[in-house]
C-alpha cells in the first residue's frame, strides 16, 4: 500500500465506522492492524480482535450506565470490603450471592445490624455485581420510596410509579426501620414489596430486629404482613452490632502512628 493511499483508507474505515456506530473500532483499527503485522496475525484474527474490543468496550459503558442509572449514594464494591475486621460475616456466602443465584430465585436478602456495621457497603456491593450482571438495578431508602409513592400518589400517578417500581431486577431499600412510619406510608411500601414477593429480588438493610418492628410500623397486621413477604425464603445476614466504620477508622489512625 501507497504512502498517498493509506490515509483515504483510514479515512474512509473511520467514516464507516461512525455510521455504523462502531467507535471503538474507528478509533484503533489502525493501532491494531499495526499489531497484527508485527505479530503476522491472520485476517480473521485481526478482525476478531477488533470486533472484541468493540464488545469490551460497548460493555464497559453499559455496565457504567446500569451503576449510574441504580443511584447508589456510593458506589462500592464486595472486594472493598474489610471481611477480616467483620469476621462473623461470611464472605463466602456474600461472594456466593454475588454470583446472582438469589436474582434468578427471586429470593430476598436482609441485613439486619446497627448503624456502621456494613449494611449499606455489603447491599450496594450486592447491587453492583447485579449491574455487572446486566440486570437492572434501584438504589433507594425506605423514606425516600415512600416520599416518591406519597408524591405519585397526590398526583394521581400511584400505579405507574408502582409498576416501575416492580419492574427492576433488584431494587435495595436502605434504612428500612429508622424512623416510625404511619400506616398511609407503610401501606404503600408494602404495595410495592408484595408486588414483588416471588416476581423479583429485593434487599432490605434494617437496623432493628423482626421483633421491634411494630414500634416503627404500629399497624400489627401490615406489620407482620411486610415481615411475612420480605422473610419467605430470604437470605438474614446479622452485621452485629459493633461499627466497622469505627474499627476502620482506628485500624488506620493505629497504622498512621506506626
């Protein structure tokens, strides 16, 4: 190929590329074809490894767009966290979770701690895999679920905000129990938890135990209604009772005095 001839080439693939919608491959068609002379690949090669990179990076910013789109507060990950200072947590069963069986069974999971025991890090790492997983996700707290529903509500568009709310592959509801909710509010969360219960997974983190659960939801029958729905063949996970963020926090002051 001509010195003069070259560049229309390139030109030309790049012009393809951009109307086919291929802008990985406009972008290192070149790089790579320099590759597959030096290493004297096949055409086949050379294109499957184009057509690779393509796919590598179109999955990339889908799986950037899912995280994005589930609105964790933060975006965090099962292998960020400290599994050595929370021991009574099992990684095992986490990494065996985020392997997405749960998602497929419809199969609930709870985390059940007080505040800074690594409820929310272990839930959104959960969410995260299930984004890796090509599955829609939803990151909310319970208060401001219910602020949506109440809004939606007022406006007259309670089902369609509901029927979204169902639709997610996995939806985790952060905080549920923190503070008293009167019966409207509880009523409508649970419209969308029974609306779920055997369709599709959800994961709740909660600061309080089944038992003290009527003194935030007084409605004993709803109550014990939300329990029954949000238990059936759930995964409990206790966090305890003792902050990993605090243990975290002196683990690296005591590294910083070393």
């Amino acid at each position: 190929m001509s010195a003069a001839v070259k560049p229309i080439q390139e030109a030309a693939i790049q012009q393809y590329a951009k109307q086919l919608r291929l802008p990985t491959l406009g972008g290192q068609f070149a790089r790579l074809a320099g590759e597959a002379v030096k290493e004297k690949q096949s055409h086949l090669s050379y294109l499957e490894a184009l057509l690779e990179a393509e796919v590598e990076e179109r999955d990339r910013k889908a799986m950037a767009r899912r995280i994005q789109e589930a609105r964790f507060p933060s975006v965090k990950t099962l292998e960020e966290f400290d599994f050595p200072s929370a021991p009574h947590i099992s990684a095992a069963l986490l990494r065996n979770l985020s392997e997405g069986g749960y998602l497929a069974r419809k199969e609930p999971i709870l985390f059940l701690g007080d505040t800074g025991t690594g409820k929310t890090h272990l839930a959104t790492g959960l969410g995260v895999a299930a984004c890796r997983q090509r599955k829609r996700v939803r990151f909310t707290t319970a208060a401001e679920m219910v602020t949506e529903l109440i809004e939606a509500q007022n406006q007259l568009e309670l089902t369609r905000v509901r029927n979204r709310w169902t639709r997610y592959d996995l939806i985790v509801i952060d905080e549920l129990g923190y503070v008293v909710m009167p019966d409207a509010a509880a009523e409508l969360l649970f419209q969308v938890i029974a609306g779920r219960a055997e369709r599709a997974a959800v994961i709740v983190t909660t600061n309080l135990p089944f038992s003290e659960w009527t003194t935030k939801f007084p409605n004993a029958r709803l109550c014990k209604a939300m329990l029954d729905r949000l238990t059936d063949q759930a995964h409990i996970i206790e966090t305890g009772d003792e902050s990993y963020r605090f243990r975290r926090t002196l683990a690296k002051k005591k590294g910083g005095k070393a």
